[in-house]
C-alpha cells in the first residue's frame, strides 16, 4: 500500500492556515503533495521518497547549485529543511536557531529564532551538539531544544506560541531528536543514555503544550504504558512488570534506553513506531539481565501512549548498539504474501524486517557482512531463545568481562548504521542505506553513577575492518530477503540521510562534503558536488516553481565527525571516534551551509 | 604600459621551487601567467585585472558552482585565494587559520596551519577580525597575524621557516592587511588607528624574516625615512621635519596614519605605493594641525624605504576619512600625453589621477555625487591651498565643535569606498569601484589617551543620501577625466573587491551575499549567484586543467557587517555601522565559505 502517494497540489496560501481543526489532516495532506517536505522524513511513514521526478538518472549529472546559505554556526548539522509553501524552515545544532527562508528569494530570512539556552548544556551532549530538526503542524514549527525545550513557533512570524520543559539537562537529559506531529499531538523522545538517562516519549497537546501522556522505556508498567496482557512480545502477552523484572534492584531508573530517532506512523492503525537505546552503563557486568526494553522496537498507540508490541533486538547490550534508529514502513510481498512491515537497521548490523501490525519476526539479516559479534538471529518460533541474536564468544566483553581489552569486534559501536535514516522507493522495492564500516576494542570497567556526569564505563577505539580501507558502504538492501543487493563503498562512514525519488535517483551525502546521486537500480554514480563541509543532514527535495530541488545541510560533526567538531585530538576521546575519523581532517573544516540544486 | 600582460605558461611543477634567487624574478615571471593568481591582487600594478577570456559576457550567464569549501571561522572574511600551480592558498579571520587545498582535487587539504593567538587581541580589532590575505615569494606563503606576527610558511608543507613580531597588540596595534612581497622583502603595515597607534611600513628580509627597514608615517624625518630635500609634495620638496611640524607638542608620537591598504608596485620606477589612515584622535579639535603624513599617498623604494614624493589628500581629518585605499597602477593618455599614472579612490569620496613618477595631481572628482564635505580640490597650481580639499562648514566637524551633532555629511566615516578595493580593464580604460552610498551624523568628543584602549573620540550613525534606499553603487570610473560612465546600484555598501577580465566581465560580491557578473562596458547584470553569507571577500580568477575559475570567500562581517559578525545591536555601536547595516540581518548569516565557479 502506498497510502500517501496521491499528489494533489494546494496553493501556498491554503497551506499555513493557522488553527486548522485537525492538524493531521492537514498533514496528511501536505504530505500527499510531493512538492512540500512538511514533515523530517517528507510523510509519516519515513520513507524518505519523494514523488517528483523531474531529476532523473538520464539529467542528474546536470545538476548545478541554485543558491546556498550558511547558518551561521559551526559544528554537526543533522537533520534537514522542511519546505511548505514558499517558505524553507533550516535548524541549526546549538543555540538551536530556527531560519525561515523565503523560496521566492533565493533564501532571504523571512524571520530567525534564537533560543536563550544555558552553554552548559553542550558538556552533557555526547556526540556532538547535533539537533535532528523540526516538524510542522497546526500553522505552528516545533523544535526540540538542546536544553530539552520544546517550542511551537508561529509558521508565519517564528514568534512563540509555546514552550514546555521536556527533561533536565542537571541529569543529563537533552534534546536532540526532531519532535513528531501526530494528529493533535506533537511527539517527542529523549537524549542521555551516556549520562543514565531513563528514556520516554512525550506527548504534547499541539494547541497548548500540555503534556498529554509519557510512556518510558523500562519501569513499572504504569510507566512504560505496556498493558502486561495486551501488548505482546513475538506474539506472546509481555506479562507483569517486563520494565523492571530483566533489571537489578532499581537500575532501572538510570535504565537508559533514549528515544532519539526518527519516529513514523501508521495512520491505518494508529501506531506509530520508534526504537530505544542502550541499556546504561556501556559496561555490562554491572547490569545483570536482559535490561528489558532498552534496544527495543516500539509501537505505541499516539492517542494514549499504549504500547501494542515490543521487539527487543539486542537483549543485554555488550557493545553500545543503540536501537534509536528509525522505523521505515512499507508494504511488501514475502513469499507470496502481502505484508505491512516495517524495516529497521539497527546499530548491531542486522537489518529486520517485521510485520507492523503485530511485531512479527520476518527477517533478520547482516546489513554489513563484517558483522561479527553475533552470528545471526535464531528464527525457530519454537526455540526457547527465538528471537535473540547468537552471541560469539569472543566478541562479547560480558563474556571477556571487565578491564578486558574485546579486540576486533564488528560493528563498532556507532553501529553498522547510526542515526543517519535510510530511504526506500517503493518504484525498486528496495532500501537505501548509509552504514559505517567500522570496527573496535572495547573495554568495560566499573563505574558509578552521578546524576548529569558521564555514566559510559568503556574505552574505545575504532578502526575499518582489517584489511580494509572503506568505513562506509551506500547499499542498496532487499529487505523481503534481507539481502544485499548492491553496495558502493566510501572511503567514511555515510552519515547522510538518504533520499529516493521517482526520477530513478537515490541521493546521499559524504563525511567529506560531497552530495552524490546514485542509480536507484544499479548504484552508479551520476553526479557528484563538493558542499562547504561534511554531510551529515539528510536530503530534501521540493519543488518551487515547476522546478525540482536538491537541499541538504553540510556541517561537518556528529558522532562520526566529533573530533573536528569539539577540536579533540586524543584518539580515545568522542568515545573512540577522534581516533577513527582522524583523517576527515584532511578533506573537510566545519560549517554550517545549506546547499540548494537544481537543473539548468 | 602593460607590464605584467604577457601570458606565459610555467608548469605546475616549476612553480614551487624554494629559495629561488630572486624572489622578484620569480614572482614577475608568475604574475606574468594568467593562469596564477599568485598575490593579493593578482599583480603588482594592482589592477586585478586577468587576461583569461574563457568566460565572455555572452557565456558568463551560464557560470556554475564547480566546488565550495568551508573555513570553518566565523565573521568577516576578507581578501581572498591565492592560487600557484595545482595548490590555492586560503586564509581566514582570526585565528587567522592558512589552508593549503589541491585543485586537482575538489580543495582537498594539502595542509593547515593554525596560529595560536591570545584572543585578547580581538577587543583591539576596531571593525571585525578581518584578515586581508597572504603573498607568495620564495617558496613560503606569508601571513600577517592579528597578533601582529608575520609569519613565513613553506608553501609545500605549512610549515613555519620563520616569523617575527611586526608590533604590540598590547598598544593597539594589529594586523589585518595581506603582507606584499616586493623584490628579496617582505613589506607589512600596521593597523590600529582607533588606537592611537604610529601608522608604519617594514620590510622584512624574505630569507629569514630580519627587520630591513621601517617607515613611519609621522615623526621626525629619521623615522619617516623622509629626505627633506630629494622628498617632494606636489613638485616641492616637503622641507625639515614635515612629520612633526604640523602636530602639536609630542601628538605625532600617537598620530594614527595607519597602513593597511593593497600595496601597488612599479618594478621600472622602483617605487611602491599605499595610503596613509586617519590621524588619531577622531575630534579634530583636540590635534590641531594638518597632520602629516596621516591621509597621504606614500611613494617608497623599497630598498631602504625612502621616500619619493607624498601627497597630502585630506589635511587635518575631521571626518575618519583613511586614506589607506589602494593605489592602482596604469598608464593613461590624458589630455594626449602618456602618463604613468597612479589612482585611488579615498574614503573621502574624491577619485584622484596623479602621476606615479613624481606625485603631480591630475585628476580629483567625486565619485559619488553625494559627497558634499567637500566642493572639490583646489586644483589651481599657483594658489597658496594647491592640491587641499575646500571643505563645507555645514559639514565641518571641526568648524561646528566639540559635543556639537554635524548631521548629513556624506560620505559617513566608512568612506564613498573603504579597503574593498577596485579594478582597472586595460580594454576599456575603465575603473570599477565597489562604493558605499552612506551618509552619517558625527559628534566628536575630547578623549584622552591610554595605550591599548580605544581613542576614537566621536559618536555616529550611519544611513542613506536622504530620500534614497540604496547605500552603495558599483561604478565604472573614467580617470582621465573624472566622470561616472555607468552605475550599478547595490541595496547595501559594495565591500567586495573587484575582478575585471579580459573576457569584457567585471565580477564584484554583495553583502547580502551574491556574486555578480556585469557586462564591462555597460554595467549590465549578467549573471548572479548567491553564496552562503555576505560577501566581504575579493573575487579572483585563475585557470586549472584548462578551465578558467572564479573563486570567491564569503563570510560577512568587516565594519558594514560587524552588527552581525559580533552580534551587537546597539545602533550606534561598531562606530555606526550596527545601525546603518541593521538590515543585512534580513540576508544573511556568518560563515566563512569558498565558492569556486566555472562553466559547464
């Protein structure tokens, strides 16, 4: 099914008419007509595909620059523009500026929000000071602050409509993610699982900001809002208490699993699905159990918060393989049947296709064959031990234990893939996908809480697979049988959103700073262009005035990229990562600029 | 004469070869290569002329974003690349950041050098932290640091082979200009006239960085390097003592007459030529005189420093009229003779032709009609007020006094042009000058002097000729005659410097941040682009793999847009400027960024 693929085209007067009395039918609207990019991933069930076809594998190596904006501010730009109307709204990481450019201008500010937020907020930011965006609703533009802010700012003036805390950067919770419009709500997850942070997601009224519901990651059920008896595990009633029953004692109140990924939704059933992150401490030993639903897919009801089901895919994390990692929703036929899946590349390298409705298991396969920590996922329903990945021996630093250098161990632990979103085009029926090939030692050791200090417990470092140059791969995945089906490499790890488009042309960005677009079917390369700075923002395209556009924010940083970001030269430091991408330093300086392309 | 015109082709490989003999000789032969862009303005003459005609007014329209690359530094950047063989050489604003980057690869970094610098130098830096570039000789890239550290790079590496402390930031005194490789010396001025600071000039040995000489703009003749008998002022020699005589008790030791302009250099006449900035304070009644040699065209050998001649533009400065605008260099037929001439078009508002081989004033017009300081130079040769400016008393800052508001003299203090500089076209004869089309009330106030604080001495605000919106023109000028032949105008103050071309295009950037392409010989807008921020930057050309390039930094800031680069609101801060360019905010954001076009 392809539900919202009908292109209709609404004037751009008709589409920031405030007040509108539901704003997901007016979303959903938007979204239907491939000229906006109204919402992160373009429409609720992030694909990140657009319909317009204007570019086209045949012209793309025409594309030139239209026109370009810097931001203004340095380090990591994740994240990309929205487009509605004649209006672009562009986000920055810290201080979190919101720009809304005027299409008809070549991007002259129509207005500019600045938060006042307290600096000391940046030190209990992980990975950089990213801020993954901002979503669109009710004539209003939502953005998640780094100090967990959440703000509605007018679509037309940027003046604030409201503002409400969402968490408390004290103990190291932030803001991070882009927030989600969901019919009268606006959704919003957590950032912290290094400062032991226990995830949620909240729900907001989009009128007024009041909260409407949280349901946390792990806790009592009246927490976490999973009905013991209703809401299923592989099919199976999770039972009482499955937030607190895999954990020790009260761990699980400094439990982890964050929540700042890219949430989709399925307006049919009325789920919309996101997944959580590590359990905290990154050292294992001091955290017995399955630390149950840290690394967990989620699908939760947006009215009330109620969960339907709960996949966890890396019970007991070992390695730091965050499941924050965006949910895609598409229709597809598995041996001979029609499914609603969802499809999922987690951080530990195996990508999952599971059936939406109800959580069921289809496929779970290595997106990276270097992937060497597990062996695969035991598929037998009948086993005792359906559903969790084999662990290898020698890979697993429980098993090492603590103050044991884990040495080789793939993926490394940014992942396989990180927060980077893939794409899918339903015109190919495949998967884009910006991995990292990466791998690392790894050792545990034993430490103590302290609320808003670093609670990590793990050294790190990182390097390609051995023998290998490439620490990133752009494939091409067929997730009806978790194959892949062609795979270019790059000499980085891909960091960039994805985009597919009609036109044949799938596009993505390089920790370098090049936007490249690809063939959809074969992977080749048709174009390429050197942005200011590193990519990691997503691509964008909309159309403006019977043209196609091109947008994607460069900016070098994230985690991949947070040794040139934060100025850090010890190889150990960015949790291993300075030591890894030491040599982007050779392509590319920081700065944000957005970068805008269409044909001549 | 066109000196400099003949192209020849050096391989790429020839071009670095350290510790050539005579630097000069090196250095004539590339500035001869069209194809280079080996010093800040492409040649000695100061011409920023290049005779690479790929790019023509038929086909310019057509011009693309071939790469672009972020310096990751915010605020104003100034000047511009140099390019020798496959390599350009970028600089940035403090902390002043060199980038080496290969052509033959996108501007992937070769190398990077980075200084570190007290910032306490930047409260010292009176108009943003602009840097205006780096020269070529010898096998080493020379950098002039804000801390005043000139530095010598080896252009292969990066790395330092000498550097030297050209003055005390401690007092004031900064560096801000791109130094001039003139023959075996490095020569280098000094900024910090709102610092009371001693304007000078010093060459410095090329091989290891050993003082030669030093020339001041004022004091006794000794320090000036002034001989009062072989030294001329319009055809006479200045007599005993001219940097002393007209200041009042030990003022001259405080004097200003800053120095930090793009030096021009006539290798045949063996003299090379600059301006002289404001004298300090800026209330006129507290240093009574005329104040020589602040606001002066200097003519130097480089040798040993000796002054030629020296021609006084605005006596007795009421107005912070600098006079350290580039002198350009070319011989022109006036009134049917050949003359060698030299022209400068000064904060003051007055275009002025003098004859480079003594100092004779030919020519001084207005170049914008608004000016009205002034009602022109006495240009009557046997009046005893020969060559002086007749000022206004309605727009005497010195006649009205002290604590007294002059409204409405035009131009404001940052001159009908400031350092932005022009170009010359051979073609056509003409000059194209990037103007600032602003008008200013100043109200000067007694101030007392401590070393390293400011000195300035007046409130302003800044705005357009009454009735008119646009604060700047881009000009084409006739020396010989005086005249505007065309004019372009710009919503705000054109602060970018010019490039003229053989292929009949003249390209210049805009605050708001475009790049333009204007037909020679009409001024016709041929093309437009808009790059990241505001371009403050020079645009330069060169050629690469048989491709001709039009490169250009972006990055706003400088005194126009020093609202922004330092994020001050006052109206009246940044000595006016905040207020008059509140508007820019409506355009555009910081961001130090390269923009490299060419044609498909």
């Amino acid at each position: 099914m392809r539900y919202f693929l009908t292109t209709t085209c609404l004037s751009a007067a008709a589409l920031l008419v405030a007040g509108t009395a539901n704003a997901n039918e007016e979303l959903i609207k938007l979204q239907q007509d491939a000229k906006q990019w109204v919402m992160p991933a373009g429409n609720y069930n992030n694909q990140r595909y657009s319909q317009l076809k204007q570019i086209t594998a045949d012209n793309v190596g025409k594309l030139q620059v239209a026109w370009t904006f810097s931001t203004g501010v340095l380090r990591g730009h994740e994240g990309g523009p929205l487009v509605i109307g004649d209006t672009m709204y562009v986000h920055t990481p810290f201080p979190n500026i919101v720009y809304a450019l005027d299409l008809k201008n070549d991007g002259k500010i129509l207005w500019k929000y600045e938060p006042k937020q307290d600096p000391n907020v940046i030190p209990v930011m992980c990975c950089d000071t990213v801020n993954r965006g901002l979503s669109y609703g009710d004539g209003k533009i939502f953005l998640h602050q780094a100090d967990t802010t959440l703000v509605a700012l007018d679509a037309k003036t940027g003046n604030v409509a409201w503002s409400v805390k969402n968490g408390d950067p004290g103990k190291g919770e932030t803001g991070t993610s882009a927030p989600h419009v969901i019919k009268d709500k606006v959704i919003v997850g957590i950032s912290g699982g290094e400062f032991g942070v226990r995830g949620s997601v909240t729900a907001y009224n989009i009128k007024d900001g009041k909260q409407v519901w949280r349901g946390y990651s792990m806790g009592p059920d009246s927490d976490t809002l999973i009905d013991p008896q209703k809401t299923t595990n592989l099919g199976k009633p999770v039972g009482p208490n499955s937030g607190t029953n895999t954990w020790q004692g009260e761990q699980w109140k400094i439990g982890g699993g964050t929540t700042w990924g890219w949430y989709s939704y399925d307006p049919d059933l009325n789920l919309f699905y996101y997944g959580s992150g590590n359990p905290s401490t990154w050292n294992p030993k001091q955290r017995p159990g399955d630390n149950r639903w840290s690394m967990t897919v989620w699908a939760r009801d947006p009215d009330n918060g109620q969960v339907r089901w709960v996949y966890q895919m890396t019970p007991h994390d070992e390695w730091d393989f965050d499941g924050v990692n965006e949910m895609i929703l598409a229709d597809q036929n598995i041996g001979g049947q029609n499914r609603k899946t969802l499809v999922h590349f987690d951080r530990n390298g195996l990508g999952y296709t599971l059936d939406r409705t109800n959580g069921e298991l289809l496929v779970a396969q290595k997106f990276d064959p270097k992937v060497n920590w597990t062996t695969g996922v035991d598929m037998d329903k009948n086993s005792p031990t359906y559903g969790r990945p084999k662990v290898v021996d020698q890979y697993s630093t429980e098993h090492n234990g603590e103050d044991v250098n884990s040495k080789g161990i793939c993926p490394a632990a940014l992942g396989s893939k990180d927060e980077q979103p893939a794409a899918y085009s339903p015109d190919t029926g495949l998967f884009y996908v910006p991995t990292n090939h990466v791998c690392m030692d790894y050792e545990p050791f034993r430490v103590r809480y302290t609320a808003g200090q670093p609670y990590v417990g793990a050294t790190l470092s990182m390097y390609p697979p051995p023998g290998e140059q490439n620490m990133g791969n752009f494939i091409a995945w067929d997730a009806k049988t978790g194959k892949i089906v062609w795979s270019d490499p790059e000499e980085f790890s891909v960091w960039s959103g994805a985009l597919a488009t009609a036109g044949g042309v799938v596009f993505y960005g390089t920790l370098e700073g090049y936007l490249k677009a690809v063939d959809a079917k074969t992977g080749k390369q048709l174009y390429k262009f050197k942005t200011p700075s590193g990519i990691i923002g997503n691509v964008t395209t909309y159309e403006h005035g019977g043209k196609q556009y091109v947008a994607v924010l460069s900016g070098v940083g994230g985690w991949a990229g947070i040794g040139l970001a934060a100025g850090l030269t010890d190889p150990t430091a960015g949790l291993g990562a300075v030591g890894g991408y030491a040599g982007l330093r050779n392509y590319t300086a920081l700065g944000g600029t957005l970068t805008v392309f269409t044909l001549p």
